[in-house]
C-alpha cells in the first residue's frame, strides 16, 4: 500500500487533475481505471492468470493505493506475492510523473 502520497510540490491541480493523471497513469501502465465516484479511482491490473484490485482515494492534497482484493497472488492477510508490490510501486512512480506534467 502506498499511504497519503503527497501531490507533486508547487502545483495546484484541481480534482478533477489529480483524477485524470490517476486515470492516465493507471491506463499507461496496463490497468484498467474507472472512477467510484469524487475522491476514488479503482484499478485493476490482470496479468496472465494474477488479478489486482486497488481503490485509490485522492484529494488536491494527495493520494493513497490500498489493496482492495486479488486472485492466485497467495494473500493471506498478512503476505501477498511479491510482484504485487512491484505493480504498485510501478503505479505510484507513474501517477507521480502524470500529476508533475
């Protein structure tokens, strides 16, 4: 999980920014992206036969990714398959580079 990430410093991105750069990161990077509603983007990222769901709440402020839910990545409450936090860390450095544009 990535907690409260900070939005790039010196910017001010209204939400309706910080929910497209959401969106687009996800997008680029193979997840498929759609907005809950204000304030919440859900991600899933379906590799082979390993699926990960992340909701991503946001503000003009800044963001989180939490584990939402998965399929054959072995989670057990505690544990989960170590690509899982590769994907989710590929996906902060790339909302980072869409939010800083």
């Amino acid at each position: 999980n990535v907690t409260e990430a900070a939005l790039p410093s010196g910017k001010q991105l209204s939400m309706k920014d910080v929910e497209a750069g959401i969106l687009r990161a996800g997008e680029k990077l193979g997840w498929t992206m759609r907005a809950l509603k204000p304030g919440e983007v859900q991600g899933t990222l379906a590799l082979r036969t390993h699926i990960a769901v992340v909701t991503i709440p946001y503000s003009q402020k800044g963001y989180s990714i939490v584990y939402k839910s998965s399929e054959n990545l072995n989670y057990d409450g505690n544990q989960i398959h170590s690509n899982y936090n590769g994907w989710v860390q590929n996906l902060e450095r790339r909302i980072n580079v869409e939010l800083a544009n």
